[in-house]
C-alpha cells in the first residue's frame, strides 16, 4: 500500500498552489494547471483518465488547505456517477464540459432518509407511461433533495429517482421550470450546500439501471471524503504541535508539560490509525476489489470520529485563539463537524458493516 513518485509530485503541486491561491480562487488554476475538474474523466471523454489514488491525493490535499472548491461535489459526485452510466451524446457532452472546467455539475441523492439508495422517494414518470430506454422521450421528477453539495452555482444536476422498474439517474438543468434551488446555510460555511425542491421538473434519463450505480458512487464518495479528512486532521496536528513548542506557560513551552504531551501523542496515534484506513479504502478501490465499500464505510466512520477529535483537541489546546475568527482551528472543527454528516454518519455506516463483522447475516448491499 504504497503511493508512487509521481502521487509525491502531484501532491507537493496541489500543495503549492493551494498556498498561493486561497478560498473559491484556487479552482481555477486546479483545473486548468492541474487537470483536478477532469482527474478521473476518462481520456477519451476529455479527462486525464486517473482514478482513486490520485482523486485521493488532491483531496488530502483540499482538506489540509480547507479549499473552498466544488472538487467534491463535481469531479468526483456528479463525474463518477456520469462516467458509471452508459454511454450517450449527453453523457459525454457534460463529461467533456465537466473536465475542461467550464463547467460543474451537483449529484442530488440524499433525502429525509438519508442514503436509502434502493428506494428514493423522489419519483420520476416517463410522459407515455410506458417503459423507455435511457434518453428516451421527456420525463418528469418530483420530490426532495436535501444536502445537495454545490447545488446553489451548479450547471448541471444529475438527480437519483425511482421508477417503476426501480432507481435511476437523471439529467436536469437547474434553472428549468419546477427546479427550486435553496441554499441554507451549513455549519461550515466553506462548503454550499441547498435543498432541491422538484415539482414535475424536465428531465433527460441517463441510466435506468441506477441502484448500482449509486452505490459505486457512495464507495468512491465516502473514500473521497475520508481523504480529505485526513488531510484536516493532519493539518490540525501539525499546527498544535508548533503553537504547543511556542506558547510558554510558567516560563517553559506548554509542549513540555506531560499532560500537553500525552494529548499531543493521542491526536498522532488517532490520525495514522484514520489515514490507515483511509488509504486501505483508496487501495481497494484502485484495484477494483468487489468488497471496496467495506473499507470505504470502515475509513468514512473512523476518519469522521478522528477528524472531529482531533480538531476539538486542536481548539482546547490553542486556548482562547482556537475560536476566534482568524485562527484556522475553529474552521477546522466546523469542517470536521460537517463532513462527518456526509455520505452517512460514522453509525450509519457502521450499521452497515455489522454483517460483515459477524453480527448478523451477511447481507452486502448488493
């Protein structure tokens, strides 16, 4: 399990201009210096065609920097699930478009009941009442998506929904009749996020066989996420450790004292156990395993525990700076928070894994 040579050089040049360019500006010259918006769009669509390792080097990356990009919610949400459907004229129109950065694009799965993908209550109706194939004809959506990420500047919206032979994946236009788009403010205000209200909204299907589809995305997804995750936490360690051999208390830098110490050594052993994980999800993933969503449930879970520690560790042992406005330690715990929420929280996802660790019958979810 070990990155190559070049994984090294493209994270020291995310690192590099992540440090040059700050907050909503840095997505630019990641696209069209670094290639992120197309990273894992195959080539002949327009993409550079790389896949998990380096998606999760960038987003390590992303999260060390708390860049304010839609990366997450376009390059990897909408343009996974885009490159798991079938091949159209649509299809790859906004898969070249999303690769070139000209573009972005919003995934709108998740709903009151969080990512029951089997059966969203979103509902799609094709206009003849019959059983077309994907591209066929007008369709017609109706329901609700909640947490959609980047959805408020979005281009494109690729919508789960149900139909009678079960889910599937839609394209909308987010300014077309019926389409509501209603950003609310989240606790960490770095990463948008709206309520998607669709009442009879147009739509073009792009695969009608979406159950699989979206689990794949929530694999890619959640390991996605816990890279980024890693990246924060790492960054809230690195940042302790220098304040604590900085700030003197009693005469002598608080790293010294014992008690310092010992919480400084737990946020390491909690961050390396995190990025273990994380890098086993991004490993399976790479090579294709059948059981990568085991390791991506198992690193969403223990990466979201470990961020969200670590970055409380990180404010309590920085004292009254950790919460001010300009110190990066509040905004660290605010993301921790956030992304811990994401894609399931750690107990929805281990409610999913107790099959596989022998607690009840093992029932992969498919």
């Amino acid at each position: 399990m070990r990155f190559r040579a070049e994984h090294a050089e493209l994270r020291d040049t995310v690192r590099r201009l992540l440090a040059r360019h700050r907050g909503a500006a840095a997505w630019r010259p990641l696209a069209e210096q670094v290639g992120a918006s197309g990273l894992a769009v195959p080539e002949h669509l327009g993409g550079a065609g790389f896949g998990p390792l380096e998606v999760h080097v960038v987003m390590e990356e992303l999260g060390r920097a708390l860049a304010e990009t839609p990366f997450l919610s376009s390059s990897v949400l909408a343009a996974q699930a885009l490159v798991q459907c079938g091949p159209s004229a649509l299809r790859d129109a906004w898969l070249g478009r999303l690769a070139e950065g000209t573009a972005t694009a919003a995934l709108a799965w998740a709903e009151d009941g969080g990512f029951d993908l089997t059966g969203p209550t979103t509902r799609a109706e094709h206009a003849s009442r019959s059983r077309p194939g994907a591209g066929e004809g007008p369709w017609r959506v109706t329901g609700r998506k909640r947490h959609v990420l980047g959805a408020d500047d979005a281009d494109l919206l690729v919508v789960a929904a149900s139909t009678v032979d079960g889910p599937a994946v839609f394209a909308l236009d987010p300014r077309a009749e019926g389409v509501s788009v209603a950003e609310h403010v989240p606790v960490d205000l770095t990463r948008p996020q709206a309520d998607t209200v669709l009442d009879g909204a147009p739509a073009h299907a792009l695969s009608l066989s979406g159950e699989r589809i979206l689990w794949d995305v929530l694999t890619a997804a959640c390991t996605a996420l816990s890279a980024e995750q890693v990246g924060g936490a790492a960054r809230c360690v690195e940042m302790t450790v220098a304040y604590a051999g900085t700030r003197e208390q009693f005469g002598r830098p608080i790293g010294s004292f014992q008690a310092v110490k010992h919480r400084l050594a737990d946020m390491y052993v909690a961050l390396e156990s995190a990025r273990s994980l994380s890098y086993a999800a991004a490993f399976a993933l790479d090579d294709g395993s059948p059981e990568a969503w085991i390791d991506a449930s198992a690193a969403k879970a223990a990466c979201s525990e470990a961020y969200r520690d670590i970055a409380g560790e990180a404010i309590q042992l920085h004292g009254g700076i950790g919460v001010t406005w300009e110190h990066d330690a509040q905004r660290h715990f605010k993301r921790a928070h956030g992304s811990a929420l994401l894609f399931g929280t750690p107990e929805w996802h281990r409610r999913r894994l107790a099959p596989v660790l022998g607690l009840d019958a093992v029932t992969p979810p498919l």
